[in-house]
C-alpha cells in the first residue's frame, strides 16, 4: 500500500533544518527522512488556530466555499489519497496536563477522515524511545 507522510510543525521553521540548508544546527533524522522525500519550499501553513484558518491546509481551497451548509463536508486531501489507495495517518502530540488544545479541537472535523490517528501524550522532554513511537511504524 502506498503510504504518504506530511510533517508539520507549529512553531518550527524550515529554515531550522539541515534539509532545508541550515548549517550549524544538527538534524540528522530530519534529514535522513528528507533524503527519501519530496521537500516543499514554496509551500507553507498558514496559522492554524481556527478551522477558518486551517481550511486552506486541509482543503487546498484559500476560502471555505460560500452557502455551504454544516452538514456539507468540503473536498479535503484526504478524500483524493483516500481514492488513490493510499493509506493515512494522523498523528497528534498533546500535553498531559492540558490535553487537546483549541487550535486541534478545532480541526477535530478533519481528524476523522484519516484512517488512523494516534496521539503521543507527554511534555516537551518525552520518555518513550524512539523505535516506540508511532512515527517508527511508517
């Protein structure tokens, strides 16, 4: 089964990485995933606190179509992977003591158009190894 894999970041910029030609700060697993990949360098994400916000990222659409009613869910990525036989992921970090924050209670809609979706729960310093983590399973 084909598989695609999107890394998205909400406070890290591209520029940060090795892939993306930063010299002195060392990101070699980013790197090694990049090497196998197809980088996008003129594409970004656009605030994604709101779901008004976060429509163009899911839907590739800059504005939510006008008179469409709630029920009415609008063409996302996910539908053409999905009709393509490819298998999709989701995978979510969220802090223990908080839980979901706004920002991904307001995408939840999305969320379940995935196959799968697993969350990582911790805080910024993580325990799990990295062989169990859900990235690994890819």
């Amino acid at each position: 089964m084909k598989k695609a894999f999107v890394v998205s970041f909400e406070e890290l910029p591209a520029c940060m990485l090795g892939c993306y030609g930063h010299q002195w700060i060392e990101t070699p697993n980013f790197d090694r995933l990049a090497s196998l990949s197809v980088l996008f360098d003129q594409h970004y994400a656009n605030d994604l606190a709101t779901t008004e916000n976060s429509f163009p990222w899911w839907t590739g659409q800059t504005l939510p179509r006008a008179f469409q009613s709630d029920s009415q869910k609008p063409h996302c990525f996910l539908s053409e992977m999905k009709r393509q036989g490819i298998d999709t992921s989701l995978l979510l970090e969220m802090d223990s003591d908080a839980g979901r924050n706004a920002a991904q209670r307001a995408q939840e809609p999305y969320f379940s158009r995935f196959d799968y979706v697993d969350t990582i729960t911790g805080t910024n310093d993580y325990g799990a190894s990295e062989v169990q983590t859900p990235v690994a399973k890819l």
